[in-house]
C-alpha cells in the first residue's frame, strides 16, 4: 500500500469575514468541549474597549467564528507576551501575561470561562510576564514560561494533588528548569506524556523537546529534531497521545513550518517539516497556533502583513491513500465526468533516458505503476512500432508507446499488463487510458488494429462501450478514450469500441467534441477539451499565456458552463515553437520562467482556490507533466476537490 495521502489545508481565511482582526502576538488556542476557543492580545488604537483581550470560538454549524468578545483584564493593563488556554477539571482558564500602561509593574492574570466571557480568579507576580504555555495531564495543570530575570530558563509551576479548582494561589513553588529559550515555547501531552517543545537558545534556534519523568518529578535531557525556525513553537496532539503536530516558522524566513509525529509500528518519530503554503496572508509574525479538535487540526496565526490581521485554516486528520482514493469517493455511481481526475501527459515517457534527447522526450519521471500508486487514473498513450522487435504488428512491429518519433522502450502489451496487475490488487479504483497515433510512420488504423487485439485477449479489464461511464462501471477496470478510428473487425457494427475522441482539436484553448456513438441505443457523448500545447515565443511567454489557458478551464469545469454532462478534459503541458532553443518540459513544468509561477504551483493555486475538503468542486480530469514536483502536493489537491468520505 502506498504512503498515506493527508489533507491539505484549506485555503486561508479571515477570523472575521469582511473586517480585519489583528494582533502582535501569537493567539492562544484551545479545544474545550469539542469548541475550539482562541484568545489573542488586542491591539491597542482599535475600536475595542481598553485593557481587555479578545476571544471567539468555532461556531457549531462549522462554517467560521463567532462575534468576537473581550474579556476584561485589570485596569490600565495591556496583555503583554502570548497567552495559554487550557481546559482544567471540565473548566476553560486564561493565562495572560500583562504589563502595566502607567508605572514598572507586570505579571500574569488567570481567568475562567463562564459560558458568557472570562472573569479574573487570580494573579501571579512578575516573572511570570512572559510568553506561557499550559497543558493538563493526569489531573495536574503544568504552567511554564521563561524566566528573564534568570537568563532566560524556564520556569515551571503544576497544581497541588487534588486541587479542582484554580484562582492563582493552589500550585507548587516556581521551579527552575534547566534548558534555556526566548521565545514560545509549547507544552503537549504525547504518548502518556508530558514533552516541552522550544527553540533552543542561540542563533541556531534548533527545535528541542524534553520529556517531564513523572517518578522524580524531572526533565529529561533535550532531544534535538533534525529542525530550526524562529519565534517559537506550537504543538497539539490527539486526545491518545498517539499523533502530535508541531508549528514553527522557517529560519531566517516568515514561512510556518509543520511536523507530525504517530507512533506506529512500535516507531515514534517525526516527519520532515512541511509549509503551511506559500502567500503573503500564510507568512507569519509569529508561529500559527494548533489545535486538534473533532478530528480537524486548526491552525490561526497572525500574518507578516501591516498590523498583523489574523487568518485560520484547517484539514481533517483522517487521511486517504493515493493508491485507493477512489473507493473513498462519496457517491460510488458518479459519473466520472463529474470527478476531478488527476492524469499525466505522454504518461509513459518516464522510462526514457538519454543524453542528448531526454529533456524534449521526457514528461514524467514516474513510471506507470508509481503513477497509479501516487493517485494519477488518467492515462495519456501515444502509439508507434518498434521497427527493431521482431514480434508481429500491423506496422513494422508491436504497437508500443511513442514520444513523438521517440520510441520509449516498452510495448503497449506491457503497459496493459502494469495495469492488470495493479488492478488486481486495487477493486476500488477505475483507470481511464486515451490512445492517439503519435509516430510519423504510425497509422491511425494499424494502432486501432492492434489495440483492439490486445484489448480483445484481456476483455475482462476493459470497458469499450461509447458513452461517459459511472465510477461503479469502471470499478476494476479500464475505460478506453480512442483518438484513432474503429478497427477494422469493427467498422460498419454497430458497436462501440470506447468513447470517441476522433475529431480532437489540435492546439486549441478550448472546444467542445460531441459525437453520437456507434450504438444508436446509448447517450450521444460531448467532451470540452483544452490542449494549447504549442505557443509561437519563448518559454516566459509561453508560461504566461498558458497559465491564463489552464485557469479558465478550471474555471469553466467548475462552473459547469458547457453542454450538459460533458466531460471536461484540459492539459496543463505545454512547449514552444519559436524564439529559443526549446526549454525542457520539466522547466516548463516546474520553473519560474520569466519571473511567472511554475505552471504546477499555479495550478495547484487555482485548484485550492476552487475547492477542497469539506468544499467539493469539479476542476476537470487535468493532464499534467511531473504532478509530483515542484510542491510534491498537487496530485493530492486535485484528489481533494472531490467528495470524498474521510
């Protein structure tokens, strides 16, 4: 089974639609009664009432937050360093660092929830006027910050055995510990214990965890993960300890950063980092808060924009398989022009290597088993002969896959068996394969021929009827897309042999194939099809225009604005035909030409853009050249916009 496949976050958002919400410090988080609740220092100069944080919680018809509320703090204060939200005894408490707005004084006030707002139970004294974090474990709270007084070494208080209640007075001695930090540090409970996540102290800022052993009430030694980032830590964990994420922005970057740790397999470790996103509202000021909460990880920063406004995103924690993600679809008999499909370009080049040729050749640099076990189902074949085989062909070989007048080195007969084989081990998934002549010396009707006698020796595999399947029809199986003509032992029947893409439109922006199908009893078919493959300039150029291209079909795949059920089919590759020497099709693919996004960083944009988890929206079966850079993460968004049971 190939690696799980996580959600991606959906596309950042606003705390507040149609209004900013800003602060200059990281916001507290924190899940409590299934509500997720977050806390934040309000900014001075807005309209809020002075000396008072803010809050909101996640509204319970899942779709933002609520009104935003503040909660009083002590007169002439202001909140002064990040706070902590932490649920103790089945009740919500505040801890918030203050600073005093007319004289020296600072420290920290604790506040409960009441169903209504926060109200003051108590207050610690000043060196607790530092950023704090807070977690609950086996009936003790633990508080910690960092003592500034004290170059910087954690401070730690927990509450006394068998306290249920807190109003500041009810906890142990403030207890130095041993390791050093300067800015947010994140206390979680992972795997039945307590850790303390933070950035070392010192220019090389790298990510450090110690483990609380609760028999001599000690920490352990650090443990350094193979990370470094800036401004702090965040972490959250579920509620077994079994999974845990981790925040931190990039070093010497505004980027944030995340980690994820399981145990499994009797192997705990953390994954390598990976971004949040790319954008100006997804840099940070400060590392994004974490929370998991109902089996959604939500994360709330404050941008690097002017004044810091606040923005969220979330992602289920439920993960797919790429390799099965078809059996995970909610409706099992849609109409697969109803999905979004992920597909490849000249999808078996990735076998060719050579010197001279292989930047002009080559389009993918997966073959078509690891295609299929990354989530690619739709596959573009392009036919020739292998003059050189002595097994017999209606041209002057077998019929094998081409580039071009490239020949790629495998026969059709062994891609059809990478298929059957794959399929044998994956029931719930559906292949889509389209064959074009592609070779000069290729007929259109020697391909047919011999397609349809290696088709006929595995019928079991394949659908050929002529009309637009339901994902159930082709459960096991693969539908054929013929750009040739019927064969032979089929001409003059009336019998389809797949559906037919004869009259595919060369290097157009968009057009619409409507044929009737060979058998007068089944539904005529139309296709819209988007395949500007060649620009007259240079790759810049090209870039640009090509972009524009891809999202208006996106577009109009989401919209819906062609003929009714139709199939929208787009190709997101491209190349040049004028200008310089041709570029290679993975700098089209991957690479800012002309200072323009990669062309799969754009698409992955746009496809977010349209629809996600929780957001399901039709973006079109999209052909790509290398789907698995530069991002690795654009298959997996495409697989997301479709309604998918997690």
């Amino acid at each position: 089974m190939s690696s799980s496949l996580p959600a991606p976050w959906s596309p950042a958002k606003p705390i507040l639609q149609g209004a900013q919400v800003e602060t200059q410090n990281k916001p507290a988080i924190c899940d409590f009664n299934g509500r997720v609740f977050i806390a934040w220092a309000t900014t001075s100069g807005t309209d809020t009432p002075a000396s008072t944080f803010s809050f909101t919680s996640w509204l319970p018809s899942d779709d933002g937050w609520a009104p935003l509320s503040h909660a009083k703090l002590n007169d002439s204060t202001v909140q002064s360093n990040t706070s902590a939200l932490v649920v103790f005894k089945e009740v919500l408490y505040a801890f918030v660092p203050w600073t005093s707005t007319t004289s020296s004084d600072s420290g920290l006030s604790i506040f409960k929830y009441n169903e209504v707002t926060f109200e003051h139970v108590g207050d610690w004294g000043e060196t607790w006027n530092t950023p704090v974090t807070a977690v609950t474990h086996k009936g003790t709270l633990h508080v910690i910050g960092y003592n500034q007084s004290d170059s910087d070494h954690f401070v730690w208080t927990w509450s006394n055995p068998g306290q249920t209640t807190i109003t500041g007075s009810e906890f142990s001695d403030n207890t130095r510990i041993n390791q050093q930090s300067s800015s947010n540090p994140a206390l979680v409970v992972r795997d039945d214990g307590v850790h303390l996540m933070f950035l070392a102290h010192g220019d090389g800022r790298g990510v450090l965890d110690i483990t609380l052993i609760e028999d001599s009430n000690t920490w352990g030694p650090s443990v350094e993960l193979n990370e470094s980032g800036n401004s702090g830590i965040s972490a959250t964990a579920t509620p077994d300890g079994k999974h845990a994420w981790i925040c931190f922005k990039k070093h010497n970057g505004s980027s944030n950063l995340l980690c994820y740790w399981e145990t499994k397999n009797n192997a705990n470790c953390w994954s390598d980092n990976q971004s949040l996103g790319s954008g100006n509202i997804l840099e940070g000021l400060n590392e994004a808060a974490l929370v998991w909460s109902n089996d959604w990880i939500y994360a709330v920063w404050n941008t690097y924009q002017s004044d810091a406004p606040m923005y969220y995103s979330r992602r289920p924690t439920a993960q797919l398989y790429p390799d099965s993600w078809m059996g995970a679809l909610v409706n099992q008999q849609i109409s697969i022009a109803d999905l979004s499909i992920p597909g490849t370009h000249d999808s078996a080049t990735g076998v060719y290597h050579a010197l001279v040729s292989e930047a002009l050749v080559q389009c993918q640099n997966m073959g078509i088993t690891e295609q299929l076990n990354a989530g690619i189902r739709y596959f573009d074949l392009r036919a020739g002969y292998d003059s050189d085989s002595p097994a017999p062909g209606s041209g002057s070989g077998p019929v094998a896959a081409f580039h071009g007048n490239w020949y790629l080195g495998l026969s059709f007969a062994e891609i059809f068996q990478f298929f059957y084989d794959w399929l044998d081990k994956h029931s719930t998934e559906g292949i889509i394969v389209q064959i074009k002549a592609d070779q000069d010396d290729a007929k259109d009707q020697d391909v047919s021929n011999d397609v349809y006698g290696l088709i006929s020796a595995q019928s079991k595999y394949w659908v050929t009827t002529g009309t637009i399947p339901t994902l159930d029809q082709i459960k096991g199986k693969i539908q054929l897309v013929r750009r040739v003509p019927l064969p032979d032992a089929l001409d003059n029947k009336a019998t389809s042999f797949g559906v037919n893409a004869t009259n595919w439109p060369y290097n157009t922006a968009s057009a619409v194939i409507s044929h009737p199908t060979e058998d007068a009893s089944q539904t005529n078919v139309s296709l819209v099809v988007e395949d500007y493959c060649t620009y007259e300039g240079d790759g810049d150029a090209a870039l640009a225009y090509k972009t524009g291209v891809v999202n208006a079909f996106v577009d109009a795949a989401a919209s819906s604005s062609g003929p009714a059920g139709a199939w929208y089919i787009g190709f997101s590759s491209y190349t040049t035909a004028g200008g310089l020497i041709p570029d290679s099709n993975y700098n089209y693919a991957t690479k800012a030409l002309g200072g323009n996004t990669p062309m799969n960083v754009a698409l992955e944009q746009t496809v977010q853009s349209r629809g996600g988890v929780g957001n399901p929206a039709r973006v079109g079966t999209l052909l790509m050249d290398y789907p698995d850079a530069p991002t690795g993460s654009l298959i997996d968004r495409i697989i997301y916009t479709n309604d998918i049971k997690l």
